[in-house]
DNA sequence: ACCTGAACACCGTTCAAGT
DNA sequence: ACCTGAACACCGTTCAAGT
C-alpha cells in the first residue's frame, strides 16, 4: 500500500519554509527552495499542501504559536496585570525584532485561526482582570492595533524623523496603557 | 529627433497602475496589465520607469499626497488643535476604508519622500502646538502607530472576535489621544 | 501512497532592432 | 526619442506516469 516512502513531512516543510522566510523575506521564497530544502521536486509539494497559500497558512500558526507561549510567558512574569500587560507589549516588539522576516507573515491571511486566538487570549485575560469584560475587548484593539502599527512601521523604516524609536515605544506603551485606564476612570466615576 | 511619438505619460502609467491595484489589489498587478491599459507594450514601461518598484513608488506617491490633501483639510476643520487630531483620526480611517486595495502601498516602500512628509506634516504641526516640540515627535509616532495598525488590522480582517469596530476605533483614538495628553500634564507638573 | 518529468500559462526584465 | 518583438530566467500549478 506503500509503494514510495516519504522522503519528508509536513513539518519539516514548514520548517524549511519558515527558514527561507527568516533568511531572505516573504517576496523571496518560491516553492522550488522548499523542495530543494527538504529533498523533494516541486511539485510533490501539492500532495500535502494544496498551494503555496496553505503553505504560508501553516507557516504562520508555526509562528503565532511561539508568538502565544512567548506572550503568556510575559503575562505570567508580571505581578499584576498591568505589569504583565506592559510585559507583553515589550515582548510583542522583541519578538517582532527578532523575527522581522517573519512576522509581516503573522497578519497576511484573515480566517480564523486556533493559533491567532491562542497569541491573544493572554492579553484578553489580564484586560477583562484590569478593566472588566465590556471595555476588554476595546481595549485589547487599541493595544494590538497599537503595537502591530508600531512594530511594522519601525520594521518597515516608516520611522523617518530621527529621535529614539526605542523612548518613542516607552512614551506609546505607557499613553495607551494609561489612556486605557483613564477611560474607565472616567465611565466608572 | 523625436521620430516615435510618445503614446503615454508617465502620469497616465501611474493613474492606469493606481486604477488595477484600486480594482484587483497589489499581488494582482501586472506590467502587462498597466501596459495595455495605455495602449504600449509591457517593455516600453522601463523607458519611463527603472522597475516595477519604481512604478510602485510613483504609484505611492500618488495616493500619499491626496492623503496629504486629506488630512491638511481635516486639520483645517478642527477649532483646537484637539479637535484637528480627532478629526485627522477620523479622515485617516476612513481614507483607509475608501482606498482599501491601495493602502496596503502606503507603508511598502521606506525610502522617505517629501509626499510622504507632506501627509505627516498636518499631524506633526496640530501634537507641536498641543504638547510642544520635545514631545511632538513621540506622540506623533504612538498616533500614527494606533492609526496605522487599527485601519491595518480591520482592512484585513484580522477582528475576528465580533463586536462594534467602529465603537473599537472610536474608544482607541480617545484613549489614545487622552494617553498623550496625560503623559504631558504629568510630565509638566 | 508518494514522488517525478514534462508541460502550461504566466511573470519581470533585457536588448537589439525598428521608426 | 520612443516603441516593439523576441528572448531569457524565472514563477505557481497541473497531471499523467512511474515505483
């Protein structure tokens, strides 16, 4: 029933391609690489992916995964949930920095996935603690919405005008964390 | 010395490319495409245009300085130069929504263009007047940061988690806007 | 069941040749 | 000066054929 063995898996191919992505971007990867990297021709490929689209798919819940355990790790070094909250934030640009290749790959596809609600579920976590469930979600919008913008125009060089990058994210982090409370503060009062 | 007249513009070129990437996006994109579109074969495009890149820049150009245009009107609108952000804000998101296929080129390239200032300059002025100069420029940065990853982020679909986008964006540029303003009373008091 | 060679329709880009 | 035909080196994708 098995008359060709496998010379690869399904794991080692999204392991190669996220190789390539980390080395040389996105634009660069053509299956041809993968193949290459794994042993295979080209179009063996299409036995376990049903295009280049799912590949890149699979790819990316590779990332967002260590995304997820990097993020909870943060949220679990902080005290309280602010502390983890602004943990996270400086998590989130590390990991952006160390993965630039990568992570233009993490907000390509739109359906949802496990790995995307696993990547987000520390941050809804310590807002519903900080703010209760109503404004959490909000919240957690203009906190992502905030860090992925930050993190991609510093990745991008949109960043143009001089001064640190470095004390802008401190000044960004702490006016969204703050204007975040100081919303509630003032619906609550 | 002319014996070939010339079919096209380079104006004509950028407004035919702008015109494919509106329609079908940018991955759809082809020189074929924005050839015929003028009536030249696709090698004719590298008499007026180095690469594709080239093309691009020039097509980014283009959409940058009506958002300049833009935002130079939304700041205008406003009586305080709180007012202007908010409606900055504002036009932003909605400029994003009106060019959905074209904002996705806005922050492809890094090189910095004067169109590129053009569109900042609004903003820079109204945070210079509101928090003065020292502050301006990181304020500007968490702004744009908010602004860019929220429009990013709901172009592509990436809030999966259900609830009023709208209302999101809205709760986000207040915060936003109260984070920066509080970063400064407490750093001046 | 997995892999491959060959083919298809497309790309961006170059360049010698036309007018 | 501007345009074109032909060619080049690449893509992603399909499919019949091998084992």
């Amino acid at each position: 029933m098995c008359a060709a063995p496998a010379k690869t898996s399904d794991a080692d191919i999204v392991a190669a391609a996220r190789a390539v992505i980390a080395a040389r971007g996105l634009d660069a990867l053509s299956l041809q690489q993968v193949a290459a990297a794994v042993g295979i021709k080209t179009p063996s490929l299409y036995k376990r992916f049903d295009d280049r689209a799912a590949l890149l798919a699979a790819v990316q819940d590779d990332v967002l995964l260590e995304l997820a355990r990097v993020l909870g790790d943060a949220a679990a070094s902080g005290s309280t949930p602010q502390d983890g909250l602004h943990a996270m934030g400086r998590s989130y640009r590390a990991f952006a920095a160390t993965h630039a290749r990568l992570y233009p790959l993490l907000f390509g596809s739109s359906e949802p996935s496990p790995a995307a609600r696993a990547a987000i579920a520390p941050v809804m976590t310590a807002l519903i603690a900080l703010l209760g469930a109503p404004l959490a979600l909000p919240a957690a919008r203009t906190l992502t919405a905030f860090l992925h913008g930050f993190v991609t125009m510093e990745l991008s060089g949109n960043f143009q005008m001089g001064g640190s990058i470095d004390d802008a994210f401190d000044f960004g982090l702490d006016a969204v964390m703050r204007g975040i409370g100081a919303h509630i503060m003032r619906t609550v009062s």
